[in-house]
C-alpha cells in the first residue's frame, strides 16, 4: 500500500515538474520559437548572442544570426515581453544602445516597465536592457523576477554560457517560476569551436535519466527540483 501511494506521488510530481526547468542546447535562435507562450517572459543575453562584439573595433560588430532582429521584432509584435539581459557594466550603456540601434534592435517596445528594481549595488536596468556588472545572472535577477506582475509568467533565456543557463534555472526555481534555458551554440560553430549540432538536444531537470546526450559539459553545476530530490530520497524504495 505504502508503495501505491510512492508511486503516485511521484506520478503526481511528474506531472507538475514543467513547472521548473527545462534546458536546451540549440544551434539556431529558430529553435526558440515553439517554446513561446503568451506567457513568456523572453531573456537575451547580448554577447556572442544577439551580437559578436570586437572592444577594439566597436563599430564592427555583427549579428551572429541574421534573422535576430526580426525574431525579436516578431515576439514584440505579439506582445511578448522581451528584454536583455548582459554581464556588462553600465558604462557601456551608451555602446550598448548604439550597437542596438545599428541591428534595429529596440527592447523597449515591450520590456517590463520597472520603476525602482531592488538589485544590488551597480546594477543598472535601462532601455529594456539589464546591466548585471559582472554579477551572476542568476541571483541578479531574482529582485527584477520577484516583482508580483512576474508570478504567472515562464521566463525563457537564450544565452551562449551554460553557466548562465544553469544560474537561470536555479534561481526561477526558488521563485516557483518556470523556465526554458537555452544554451546557444551558434557562435561556438562559427569559431569551430564546435560542430554542427543535432536539430536539437534536450534535457530535462528533474526528469531521469538525466542528461545523455553531447556537448553538454559535465554535471559539475547541480541543478534540481522538488522531483529530483523526490526521487533521489525514495530511491531505495523502488529497488
């Protein structure tokens, strides 16, 4: 009897652990498009993201994906919220704003209008753009995330580190929202740092097995929910 009901709960876990995190590892921003919800609050890092950035030839920086500014556009025009998030220092507003401008790029149209966010000393959200100055995405974000408009909303975050990613899904975790991590890969194929990766590759937080597949670095960055820890503390009852 004692296992019927284990085994429920756990059926039960299962059901709901969509809420927490999912994680991708994507060679195209395409990739993103069946995830969005009317819901969807949309991340993007800038950096080897939205935009390869030479700090000695400013002016000279590309697109890593043509198409970026007009997927942008398109979530804007479907009232998605989207904004920017960067570890750069909001010194390089100005830099910012104007590469921005060169691609067309606007987050203003729709990023959350936040008259007095909470975050920590030098940080700086301006122009639809978060300035975290070297911080952890993660934990940067939780005083912006925790504002009451967000607490329906499934945030979603393309970004090239897997670092971030990972901070991402742990701190929407402690704030029972829900996320899709995109880990972006484009520009790592373009430096042959990489090659070509599958149509997609997927791993799910909290569901098992866990992680399988390549190019995902190694599970030295512990991300959980209440069902991976469910499931590793009955472990012994399904043995």
């Amino acid at each position: 009897m004692f296992r019927f009901l284990v085994l429920a709960l756990a059926s039960a876990l299962i059901f709901t652990s969509s809420a927490f995190a999912d994680l991708y590892e994507i060679a195209s921003v395409d990739q993103i498009s069946p995830f969005v919800t009317e819901d969807s609050l949309v991340l993007w890092d800038l950096d080897k993201t939205i935009m390869v950035f030479d700090w000695q030839a400013p002016h000279a920086a590309q697109l890593v994906e043509n198409q970026i500014p007009k997927i942008i556009s398109d979530l804007q025009a479907r009232g998605i919220r989207t904004l920017a998030i960067t570890r750069r220092k909001p010194q390089l507003l100005a830099n910012t704003q104007s590469e921005l401008q060169k691609f067309g790029i606007d987050f203003t149209k729709t990023a959350p209008q936040i008259k007095e966010p909470n975050f920590a000393p030098g940080m700086l959200y301006q122009s639809g753009v978060i300035f975290t100055s070297e911080q952890e995405k993660g934990e940067a974000l939780k005083p912006f995330l925790s504002q009451a408009d967000f607490k329906s909303v499934r945030v979603m975050l393309i970004d090239d580190e897997w670092f971030n990613v990972v901070s991402l899904a742990q701190a929407t975790e402690k704030l029972n929202l829900g996320f899709d991590g995109f880990y972006y890969r484009q520009a790592d194929i373009q430096n042959h740092t990489i090659k070509n990766l599958p149509p997609i590759t997927t791993v799910k937080i909290g569901d098992f097995p866990i992680e399988t597949h390549r190019n995902l670095p190694p599970k030295d960055i512990p991300v959980q929910n209440s069902t991976a820890s469910f499931f590793s503390s009955c472990s012994d009852l399904f043995e």
